[in-house]
C-alpha cells in the first residue's frame, strides 16, 4: 500500500512515522472530527489526515514551541525565507537549496561529509550565539535542528543545545516540506500543548466522532525520547485506553512488541482484546544508524 502524495514534516524528527503513513492511514476512520495526538512529535501523521480540528500534545515543550513558532508564519512565508536566509547568510552556511557554495576541493577531499567540513565553524558559532542567548528565538534554534546531527533536538542539563554539526544543509527537501507545512496548516485548526499524556487527554470533551492516535515511546527500544517512558507510564497509557474505549472512543496507537531480543509483554497482552494490525517498518536508532530487524504493529479499537 502506498500513496504517492504523503506529507513529511519539517522537523525531520527522529521516529516520525512518514515512511508508515501510507501502512498507518488506510486504518483510521474517514469520519473524523477531533483528530488527537498525544505523542505528536514532528507531526508527519496529523499532516496527512483530514479533521475538523486537530487538537495536538508533546511533552517536549521544545517541540511544541517550534510547531507554534512555524505555525505563526501560516500565510507570511515569504517572510519566514527571508528571515531563514537572513541568518543562513550571515553565519556563512551552505544553502544547496539556493547555490553550490561548497568549493570543489573539499568535495573531493571529504566525499561523503563535505556539507559538515563546510558548515562546522559556522554552526559552533550559530550554536555558541544561541547558547549565551535566552534561547526563546525559536527560528534560530530550527536552523540549528536543519544543519545539527541527524537533525535532532538535544540539551545538555544547562538547558544548551549540544548537538555537533551535521552533514547536510538547508536543502529543497528541507524547503518542500516546509512550504507543504504552511499550505496544510493554513487549512487545519491547531491547538497545541505540552502536557503529560494522562493530563492531556483528560482536558478534552471527546465523543465517537474523535479519533485518538499514539505514537508513545517504545518501551523496548532506546532513544532519547524513551528515557521518559518506562512500564508503569506504558501501562498507565494502556489503562487510560481502556477507559477511553468503554466510551466508545476511537484509538489506534502504534508500538514495538519486539526488538532486539526483547518483547513487550505488557502491550501484547493488553492488545489481545482489540485490532492488531502488523505494520512492516525499519527502525532506525541515532546511535546506530542500521536497520533494525523488528516488529511494529497498530492496534485499533473499531
């Protein structure tokens, strides 16, 4: 099953279910009226699905505050390129979306990582001035994720972004999937926050119309993301679901129930009572960027 026009995200966030949506979303109801998410993250499924409103939640505040900060440019792109380019230029980065500034020479001598050789003096600078800084320019902090380590999003218990450089720049891809972003939110009704699951989902008036979908931490897998998580959280979330469906509210959540050796045994006992649907997917960690043999599944309560 594939559709050929699916959405990404320009967060780029590690996990993002992208490369599932075409798996994940011939399973969700057409009928949706409030599309939930409490694990949003960089929001590729919300992207791609059609609600009245969509009523979205992360406990990474970080995440959020740069969903609300590309959300503010909805209808003044133009202006959000400018400021970008404004600041790409000022530090000396590449742009590959817009000129070859990487000289010949260092392509050649560092094939496969010339855009970090490039980048790297000006990145520790954008990194240094954002780290003495109040660190709340949400702009400067994006541009940071675009040009960092595997695009991700990491603080040092100082709250200052660590991150090393990474190798790749602000490319068309990088502009394609923004420039989708702005055009898709200008039609979708956002609410966003940055809550704690339980309390999240208990702040909002849900019916049968609604759809939930998670996309939580996995239990058995590590990324920095699952540090939060933990089997008393997993089986606090899977009680929740359960109260949920006795409402006949609509959930699908996705999860690993085996990796590496290990097996959730939590989430496949509770998942026994609703719709399991296999889901084939690579799992792919920042520590070790090879494939993962494993078995992801989405399980349903319709």
């Amino acid at each position: 099953m594939k559709n050929i026009n699916v959405n990404r995200s320009p967060l780029f966030y590690v996990g993002d279910k992208y490369k599932l949506i075409s798996e994940i979303k011939p399973h969700f109801p057409t009928d949706i009226r409030h599309f939930v998410e409490p694990f949003v993250g960089g929001g590729s499924v919300y992207l791609n699905v059609n609600a009245q409103d969509f009523f979205l939640n992360d406990i990474d505040s970080e995440v959020i505050k740069l969903h609300e900060m590309l959300n503010s440019f909805v209808g003044k792109e133009q202006e959000f390129f400018d400021m970008v380019w404004n600041i790409v230029d000022s530090y000396g980065l590449s742009c590959s979306a817009r000129e070859d500034r990487v000289p010949n020479d260092l392509k050649v001598k560092f094939v496969k990582t010339y855009f970090a050789e490039f980048n790297r003096s000006a990145f520790l600078k954008l990194r240094e001035d954002y780290n003495n800084s109040h660190r709340d320019d949400y702009l400067m902090l994006y541009i940071l994720l675009i040009y960092g380590f595997n695009r991700m999003i990491r603080f040092n218990k100082s709250g200052k972004y660590n991150l090393p450089v990474g190798n790749v720049d602000f490319n068309q891809n990088t502009i394609d999937a923004l420039r989708n972003y702005f055009s898709l939110n200008a039609s979708k009704e956002t609410h966003w926050s940055a809550l704690d699951f339980e309390t999240f989902l208990n702040g909002l008036d849900l019916s049968e119309q609604d759809l939930i979908y998670l996309d939580p931490p996995y239990l058995i897998t590590f990324s920095e993301y699952n540090k939060l998580w933990n089997a008393e959280t997993e089986q606090r979330l899977l009680t929740i679901l359960d109260l949920l469906s006795a409402r006949n509210i609509r959930f699908a959540i996705s999860n690993v129930t085996h990796y590496k050796g290990k097996i959730n045994s939590i989430f496949l006992q509770w998942a026994e009572r609703y719709n399991i649907h296999p889901i084939k997917s690579n799992y792919i960690s920042y520590h070790d960027n090879t494939i993962k043999s494993f078995n992801e599944v989405l399980v349903t309560n319709y």
